[in-house]
C-alpha cells in the first residue's frame, strides 16, 4: 500500500517540521515523534514494512504527492518545515 494524503493526514500530526503519531500501537504511542527519537538528520519511517523518511511523508502531507527527490531551501537537512522543503526542480531554479 502506496499512503495517501488522506492516509497520512488521519495517522499523523504535524508540527515544527515533524509528524507525531495520532494513535496507539504495539511499539508506538499517540503523540510520539514518528520515526523514533534518533538524532539522525533524515528520519526513517517504516509504514507496512516500506521504508519512508520523514520528509517525504511531510510532503506528501501538505501537497498530495511524493517528488523523486526533495531538497531543503536552506540546506539544512534537520530543518523539516514544510516552508523549507521544495523539489528538486524547484531547489534548482532557486539556487541560479
């Protein structure tokens, strides 16, 4: 299974560039950073055994779709604000 916005929308929350769990499971607790508490610059979610990192889903959260490659407008790679995430092709038109 491919999450959808609906999906993604209905099992997280969002907030300050990160997506917290909005219900309780065998390993997780509602309210708990998704993607566990590593220091790690880019987290990794596993939905249905698919590895997902945090930003893809925060994409694919407010926008509807998953970009092949997402880059950080500041280049920060810790700073997971959706305000700072763009595409690749957007990320390229910025930086000329």
């Amino acid at each position: 299974m491919k999450p959808t916005q609906a999906w993604v929308q209905g099992s997280f929350m969002y907030g300050g560039g990160m997506l917290f769990w909005k219900f309780d499971g065998p390993r997780i607790k509602k309210g708990d950073r998704a993607g566990g508490n590593s220091d790690r610059p880019h987290k990794k979610i596993i939905l249905d055994g698919v590895p997902y990192y945090e930003t893809q889903l925060i994409y694919l959260y407010h926008h509807g779709i998953i970009p092949m490659r997402i880059k950080h407008r500041n280049d920060d790679r810790t700073d997971n604000r959706i305000e700072n995430l763009c595409t690749h092709h957007e990320y390229r038109r910025m930086k000329k």
